[in-house]
C-alpha cells in the first residue's frame, strides 16, 4: 500500500493518541493500514425485520419495528436497570438497560416507534432484548438500513470497549478512513491479472469488505483480498527462489565413491524404501548442478530421514567437502551423533559431536580437525554456530527441525564457506501442503511418505477415565514381554502446580499398581535439573526402568525401539500434532506398538475431533491438515518465526484451489519476464523492491 498507509492510527479523525494507544495494545493496529486490513470477522443482513411473535432465543440477532408503549426505573441503588416495553401487531417485548441508562431514559419516547436491533433473550418466559441498538423509526432511517445491506462486525476487547471502541466504534473509524483515503488505495497487479482472473480493483475490494453493497459485491471483495495476500507471499519466494539459481553458485558433487557405494553396499542394515530412493535422487541432481541445493525433507517420524542424510553427507565427502548436521536440543544431537556413529561404525569416516555441554578440552582438537579438513562430519546444537567453528571446506548442512532455528542463527552457518553450503532442511513435523508452498515455497520440497519394510501401524485407542484398569493391564502384559512403556502428562506453563500436583498423583498411582521390586520407575519433569533428567531418561534408554513419567514432552528425536506402549494422560490437553509426535516415539522397533489417549468425559467438539482423528490415522500429513483446519496457519508450530505469513483475508485450510492457481500465474510471469522487466510487470518490480527491506532473504532457507 502507498506510503500515506503507513501514517500513525493517531491520524484518523476521531482516534487521538489515547485511543491509538489502546488500538496499538489490543489489537496490534499501528498505522492506517493495519486499520484498513482488521477486516470484519462476519456480517449481519440488515435489510430483515422480524415480527414480535417470531422471535425466539435461538436466532443470533433479530431486528424488528415497534412502538414504545412504557418505561421505567426498576431496582435500587445497587440493581437500577431501565425497562421499556415495546409493541408490534403480533405481540410485545421487553427491553432492558443495566449501563446507559440515562440515555435511554432521556431519549426514547413513549408513543413513538423504533428500529431495534439485537441478540433477543427471555426474562420469566417472555421475550426480552438487553442493550439493544435503536433509533427512532422513519422512511430516511429505513432506507439507511437498506444501503447497508450487511453490517460488518469487527473484534474488539472489554478494554477497547471502554473507549467506545466496540464493533461499531471501529467501523465508525473505517469508513472515516476510508471516506479520507480510500481513492489513494493505489493499484498493486498488473492489468492483465485483473482481466484474466476477473478481479475487482483494489480500492473497491477494500470499500467492499468493510461496507459491501450484497453479498456478490463481498464476495467478489474477497476472493480478490486472498489472490492479493497470496501472490505476493509467492511472488517474493519464487524471486528468492530464482535469484539464489542466479546469483549464488553450489559446489558440485560430480561422483559417487568410495564412502557413498561403501555405506551401501557393506553397511546399511536394511533395503531403502522407494521414497527413500526418489529422494536421495533429487538430491544427487540437485548437488550436480552448479547451484546451491536449498531443499525441505519432509518425512512421519520413523520415516527413515537421518539414513537419507546420512548418505547426503556420504556424496559430500566422496566429493572433498566436509558436512555438518545440526539439530536443537542436546538430547537431539546426541541421539543423531550415536545413530549415524552405529550406523557407520568407528573407523569408516571422521565425525564428531559438539554441543554446548562439549568440554574446552575436547572443543580444541575438534577446532583443529575441522580447518585442517581431516573432520568430514560435524554433528551438533547452535554451537555449530560459534565463530571459533570454522570449516576447511564445508559443502553439505543439514539442519533438523529447522523451525527451531532463526533467520539470523541459521544464515550464519552459510558464512562458513567461500560458496554457499548445498542446505537439506529436515522436518518431523508433517507439513500440509498448502502450508509447504507458503512457508517453504522458494525450497524444493521432497517427501517420504513410507515407512520402512516390517514396520507396523501403531494401534490408538482412546479410553476414558473409567477404563483405567484396561489400561493398566495392557502395560502389565507388555512389560511381561520384556517392553517399556512412556506415560506423559501435558505441560501447561501457566499452571505448574497444577501439573506438578498430577505428575506427584499419577507417579503415586503407578507405584501402587507397579510396585518395587518387579516394576521400576524413571521421573522426568521440568522442575529436575539438566543433568538429573537426562540420567533419568538413559536409565530408561538403557532398559534399567520400565516406565518413564513425565511432565515434559519427550523430546522429538528420543528413540528407544524397545518401548512399545505410549500413554498421554489428559490427551484433550495436547494439540494434533503434539499427540501425533508423542505417539511416534513408539512403534520403532519391529513389534506391535500402542498408543492410549486417556481423558475425561467432558471434551469440547476440537478435542473430541482431536482424539477420534487420532484413532482414525496413523499419517501425519492427513493429521497436518486436519490440525491447520482446527487451529488456522498462525498457530502451527514454526509458522510465527517464518516472516512469512501475515494473512488476514485468505485461509490456507480453505484456499488451496486458490493458492495452486496464484502459485501457477507467478511460476508463469518468472518463465516469461525472469527479471520483471516488461512494462506491464513493472508494478510487481516496484512492490518487490519496497517489500525486501535490509534483511537478505535470498540467502537463507
């Protein structure tokens, strides 16, 4: 939007600096802009009138003409309220005013008649309306109501409230802001977009959102809205996209060799799945190409991903180039370093771990190793990132659960090479679609949708809490056959005690039904220092324990095959895809594995639909999308560190037809006018160029 949209809400006539603070607090609006996209939430049809006697509670607002027949003050000091009684030829209502009262009192006219809108109610089983709106009633008024066909309903807050900053105080300022601005409301597609896609301009579809005439013009408002927001999220990361193949050469992997055929052939335990295979044959193109490899790994826990990096790694060094793989959490690295050291056994390639629990002491030969080149695989947390962690020729970085990182953390690891570092981006976190191409579009993304041969489903159930002792003799007969078993209760921050008060009663209860000295217990909880919990959790690694109870979510990436059994106790409590990553801690081995879902009998319509999607399916990606439906893009994990996403009219649970149309047209506009050149992409150009500020994104992934 032009340079006048960024103006201070402080501007708008009527706002001022107290209630511009207010708007900036509650709501996040700064600037005249940001007023202009708090879009409506629903709209309210206007133009019906209810008669009296078809008023029922149920109906979500009602708007009816009727005359005033009486009034007054009813209660005492403490519980004054102002009653009106109003009349139509089918019946009468009550009205009711607990605030306002004075002006009610001074204002309304017995014998005149009113338009009167609002949510209707009962009071001793007659109808009864509190804090209506009214006005009184005349061919002008009605005629007002009929330009006003539907009336936009805004979000607000009970302190927004307190300013007259309600729904119609914040449509009142719109419509001044667009009473004064709107015809500067400066066109941002080019012309033939508009015609091919038959979208309105953009002045109208703001006009139109916020005040639609019908329900055409607001639907022609919006779809125009979304395509805007759409485009120009895969405008930027397509251009990232291009100018990283332009400007920013890759080393290339020419052969495969000694380490790659060796891994192969001599060492891989099992035959890769044909997912497996696709991949690692992207990735093999990719690394020949001359440019750097920027791609998203997405796989379901289990998948077979690290073996996929680990022969990623392989082609780097049979190639000269030294590798690096980093992960978030110690526990994470930790686990990658023993996997791929068990992998490759101890004197097929140079790897080592460096976290930032690493001693001094060992921290100098690892220095030294990696600038003289003789360390070929570095494995490790942001210690990686240290400026003393300097590579003699780093080719290949592989970063797991990149979300975990920043912008600016990540970016650093590709300042350790003349050229920039080829870049395998790993995600335990099955991604939808839509959300893929928003978050990740200027990556190429690769999928491993199979798991590997003799793997079998994990079976969920979900009990409730009177079928506890079911439960309970599930995990006796699994720990019969020599298994572990995970119980994890949900961790809320803001109530620890709470949590703790549940963990103290759930450990009680699993030690009076698995006592010593057949059953041992492991603890782990937020409250244990660093080092107690993990000597906790490699009691349990090591099988010294059959049950571990915690509080903290077991970190993604724990991998203990001979744990067959995961218990989430209040599971209503855990998002999709936290019960989703909880339950793939177990199912890793080659016997049969569970998953119980324990909650109460109360559950709201999310959890339930939570809990019976859990039970239903196994995949991730079907479990990703349903997750995006219930909890909205904004609050999947990751997607607020992505700068990326900042949509207010479109809906990737919704618009993907959309999406993959927007997503199409730019791939087009690349194809035929790569630099934007052509004076009818000149537009595009412009908002490119005031759209890339100072960070430079065609660095990072």
């Amino acid at each position: 939007m032009n340079q006048i949209f960024k103006t201070s809400v402080d501007y708008v006539r009527g706002v001022g600096t107290t209630r511009a603070e207010m708007l900036k607090k509650e709501l996040g609006i700064f600037t005249f802009e940001d007023l202009l996209r708090h879009f409506p939430f629903k709209y309210i049809d206007r133009t019906k009138f209810y008669k009296i006697r078809d008023i029922n509670e149920d109906l979500p607002h009602v708007q009816v003409i009727a005359r005033l027949t009486q009034k007054e003050l009813v209660g005492d000091k403490r519980t004054k309220r102002l009653v009106a009684r109003v009349q139509d030829d089918t019946g009468t209502m009550e009205l009711a005013w607990f605030q306002g009262i004075k002006w009610a009192e001074k204002n309304l006219i017995v014998g005149k008649a009113y338009i009167i809108f609002g949510k209707p109610g009962s009071f001793n089983g007659k109808a009864q309306m509190a804090h209506p709106e009214i006005e009184p009633y005349s061919a002008e008024a009605l005629q007002r109501k009929g330009n006003l066909t539907l009336q936009p309903v805004y979000s607000s807050t009970e302190k927004l409230k307190s300013f007259s900053l309600d729904s119609k105080g914040i449509q009142k300022l719109t419509a001044i802001l667009l009473e004064q601005h709107g015809k500067d409301i400066e066109e941002n597609l080019p012309q033939y977009i508009l015609q091919k896609f038959k979208l309105m301009g953009r002045s109208d579809a703001y006009r139109s959102a916020h005040f639609p005439e019908d329900a055409t013009a607001l639907h022609e408002a919006q779809y125009r809205l979304k395509f805007e927001e759409l485009f120009n999220i895969q405008l930027k990361l397509l251009k990232n996209k291009l100018l990283r193949t332009q400007k920013y050469r890759g080393n290339v992997f020419e052969k495969v060799g000694h380490y790659f055929t060796g891994f192969y052939e001599d060492k891989l335990p099992f035959a890769l799945t044909n997912a497996q295979k696709k991949v690692l044959k992207e990735i093999r193109l990719d690394t020949q190409r001359g440019v750097q490899m920027n791609r998203l790994l997405q796989g379901d826990v289990g998948s077979g991903k690290t073996v996929v990096a680990l022969m990623t790694v392989l082609m780097a060094i049979d190639n000269g180039f030294q590798a690096c793989l980093m992960a978030p959490t110690e526990i994470l690295a930790t686990q990658h370093y023993h996997s791929i050291k068990g992998l490759v056994g101890d004197d097929f390639i140079e790897l080592a771990l460096l976290t930032g629990s690493t001693k001094q002491k060992a921290r100098r030969p690892i220095h030294e190793k990696l600038e003289d080149g003789t360390l070929q695989l570095l494995i490790g947390t942001h210690a990686l990132l240290e400026d003393k962690v300097q590579f003699k020729n780093l080719g290949l970085a592989v970063i797991d659960e990149q979300h975990r990182f920043g912008v600016e953390q990540r970016s650093k690891l590709w300042r350790k090479n003349a050229l920039p570092p080829h870049v395998l981006v790993m995600t335990a976190t099955p991604i939808p679609r839509t959300l893929a191409m928003t978050l990740y579009g200027d990556l190429d993304v690769s999928v491993i949708n199979e798991l590997p041969a003799g793997r079998k489903p994990i079976e969920t159930v979900h009990f409730y809490e009177n079928q506890r002792l079911r439960m309970f003799g599930l995990m006796k007969q699994e720990i019969a056959k020599g298994r572990q078993i995970y119980v994890v209760y949900p961790l809320i921050k803001e109530s620890e005690k709470l949590d703790l008060k549940n963990l103290e009663d759930g450990i009680e209860t699993m030690s009076r039904e698995f006592p010593l000295p057949d059953y041992r217990i492991s603890v782990v909880h937020g409250k244990l220092a660093a080092a107690e919990k993990e000597a906790e959790m490699q009691r349990f690694v090591r099988g010294e324990t059959h049950i571990m109870v915690a509080t903290t979510v077991i970190e993604v990436g724990v991998n203990v095959p001979n744990a067959s059994v995961m218990i989430i106790e209040n599971s209503e409590r855990f998002g999709l895809s936290q019960l989703h990553q909880l339950r793939g801690r177990v199912g890793r081995g080659a016997e049969q594995s569970y998953c119980i879902l324990m909650s109460g009998h109360k559950l709201s319509r999310e959890g339930r639909i939570r809990l019976d999607t859990m039970v239903a399916t196994n995949d991730g990606f079907k479990i990703s999308e349903i997750d995006l439906e219930l909890r909205g893009p904004g609050d999947i994990e990751g997607t607020q560190q992505s700068g990326v996403l900042d949509l207010k009219m479109a809906n990737l649970a919704t618009d993907q037809e959309l999406l993959m149309t927007v997503r199409h047209q730019v791939e087009e506009i690349f194809e035929k006018d790569p630099q934007l050149a052509h004076p009818e992409n000149q537009i595009l150009h412009q908002m490119l160029q005031t759209k890339s500020g100072g960070l430079s994104w065609d660095k990072i992934s």
